[in-house]
C-alpha cells in the first residue's frame, strides 16, 4: 500500500484491514455505548492489502545438512484474502495502527473466519 511516498509492506501470513465502524444501534433501536461495542467477539472490515503468505521449504531442500546454505528463492503458501475483499475476524487477533491518519488493523490469517468477495454494495445485512 503507497501513500504520499511513503509504502506500507504487510509481511508473512498478515492482512491489513480498514475496519468497519461499529453500530451505534442495537436492532431494537437502542444505543450502544463504545464499551458495548468493543466486547463484541468479532469484526469486519475490508481488505486493503495482504503479506505474501507463509514461508515454507521445497521437499527437495531437506536433506541431512541443515546449516547447508542453498540460493533459491523463497516460496510461500499464498494468503487467501485478496483486495478488496470483505473479511470477517476475531476482533481479540487484531493489531490496531494508524499510518498516514488512518486506522488499521493487522490480523494474521488464522483469525479471519469468513472472507466475501465480489459486490458489496449489495451485501445484506449480517
């Protein structure tokens, strides 16, 4: 991600979220206070970018030499949640930053549950 010349790289199996605010309402139509809003266990928000997976080793390079350094590049089990993407995340795995003024949220991949791609405009309600 690229703002104002300065790059934010998401490394490993991480993905940067832009969080969705929270209802102030209840279904009912009661307010919510911002404690309330907080003990919720989970949370969306939209991917905006994500790491390039998890590192792993080719089956060819293991062998009974471990300190043998080998040139090859790294591989990696790719991230599943791309651009774009809707993600649905336990709020407790998250990291808050903020770059440029902006809040964020760094979550690792084993705490995103539900992933939706495609048109959200026409998302229903959760």
């Amino acid at each position: 991600m690229k703002k104002k010349g300065k790059q934010l790289i998401v490394v490993g199996d991480r993905v940067l979220i832009a969080p969705e605010e929270g209802e102030e309402r209840s279904r009912v139509g009661l307010y919510l206070p911002p404690s309330a809003i907080d003990n919720q266990a989970v949370q969306g928000g939209t991917v905006v970018a994500s790491g390039p997976g998890t590192p792993i080793s080719a089956p060819t390079e293991l062998d009974d030499e471990p300190w043998k350094i080998t040139s090859g590049e790294a591989r990696y089990l790719p991230v599943q949640a791309q651009s774009g993407d809707y993600a649905i995340f336990f709020r407790r795995a998250a990291v808050e930053i903020t770059f440029e003024g902006e809040k964020y949220l760094v979550v690792p991949q084993a705490a995103i549950l539900v992933l939706v791609r495609g048109d959200l405009t026409k998302r229903e309600e959760w």
